[in-house]
C-alpha cells in the first residue's frame, strides 16, 4: 500500500538550532515525493520536491530510497519556520498526491 | 496571476442541509483536485478532474457528495444531505499537467466545513 508516515506531530527548538522533520514512504518503483508547508492562516503552498533537487528558504530533502525516506532538514531554524509541514507522495499511475499527517514545527526565540 | 480560489472561506449549516463549495482554479490549468481534512486526520484526496472529465473519483465517500465541472473551468463539490462526519476543510488544488518531469499541485485556502 502506498503510505506517506510523518512520525512527529510537534518538533519544538529554538532560533538557531537545526531541523529535521522526518517523513517516510512506502511506494514500489519510483516516488514523486513533496514537501508543503501551511503558515498560519495561509494556504498550503509548496516547499520542494525532490526531482528538482532544490533548496528553498534554507531547507533540503534528500530522497533516500534505501531507508525510503525523505526527510526536511534545515541548519539553522528561524522563528518564520514555524508552520504546519507536510511530506507527500504522488500515487504512481495517477495524479492523486498521498499526505502524511503532518508536523507542526515551533521555533522559540 | 490569481491562485486558485475557493468559495465560501466557512460554512456553517446544519445536519440534513445542502452545502455547494467552489473552486476557481489557476487558468490554464486543465488538472482539478478535490482533497478534505476531517478534525484530527491527514488531508485525503478526494477526485480528479482533466477539464471536464472526472478522471479518479476513488476517494469520494459517498454518493452524498457530487463533484462537477462544466465547461473544464470552476468546479463545485456538493454536499446533500450534509452530515456530522462531513465536518472538514475541504481543499482544491490544480496543476498543469506533467512538465519538467512532475506535475505540480497548487492549493486553494480551502473551505472550513461545520455540520451541527
């Protein structure tokens, strides 16, 4: 079955320290993974994806599809970083994107 | 360029009502999405539209909910009779198709669904 898995409801740091939200999938053949974010009372907007290899606002991910993971990383988290993250899947065969549930990231001054 | 749109921003009916929501997607873009947050679970997909044609309707719930698109452009998703469970925020999102390789999703805002 096709399962996007976000461990961590709430990851809690301070300004300066580093982040990593962890997302794991399970997809036979090869994934089309996302990350979203939602700001509060934004909507969800895309963060990167991992086939443009990209960094956008200081944050990574690298698929890795031996541990079938695609985890969001950023060196040094600011305040601004606070919001709802979401990794997600696009169903193979099908347009349908897959969500995890979701981390909500806070970052304390 | 507008995002995509959704209307109303809240709706707050009553259980055995009918509630219609809408969705304006980016122009140009021929790919349409419904997708629901119900209280305390992931954002699930709910159908697909290419134009006017409902390519994957494999999430919808029920028959109590029926999605439409004339003339490939605005969609509606509507609710008849609403029910408690239906309570949610119901988001639309729409793409262009497959180019550079992927094929991207842009949301709306989403509408807040309340069933009393």
């Amino acid at each position: 079955a096709q399962r996007v898995t976000q461990p961590e409801k709430l990851l809690s740091v301070f300004k300066g320290a580093p982040v990593e939200l962890k997302c794991n999938y399970s997809y036979s053949g090869s994934p089309e993974l996302f990350w979203y974010v939602q700001y509060s009372r934004q909507r969800l907007q895309l963060l990167l994806r991992h086939i443009s290899r990209e960094s956008i606002k200081g944050f990574t991910a690298d698929l890795n599809k031996g541990e079938t993971s695609f985890h969001l990383k950023k060196p040094f988290a600011q305040e601004e970083d606070s919001a709802m993250y979401y990794c997600a899947l696009l169903s193979g065969g099908y347009n349908k994107l897959i969500f995890g549930a979701g981390t909500r990231l806070a970052v304390h001054p | 360029e507008a995002g995509v749109t959704q209307f109303p921003s809240h709706s707050v009916i009553e259980k055995g009502q009918t509630v219609t929501l809408r969705c304006d997607p980016i122009s140009g873009h021929d790919n349409l999405y419904w997708y629901r947050r119900v209280m305390g679970k992931e954002i699930k997909f709910l159908l697909h539209f290419v134009k006017e044609s409902k390519q994957d309707e494999s999430g919808m719930p029920n028959n109590r909910f029926l999605a439409e698109r004339t003339g490939g452009t605005y969609s509606t998703l509507k609710v008849q009779p609403a029910e408690l469970e239906d309570s949610g925020v119901y988001f639309c999102a729409s793409s262009a198709g497959w180019t550079g390789g992927t094929d991207t999703q842009y949301f709306g805002p989403g509408t807040r669904l309340t069933v009393l």
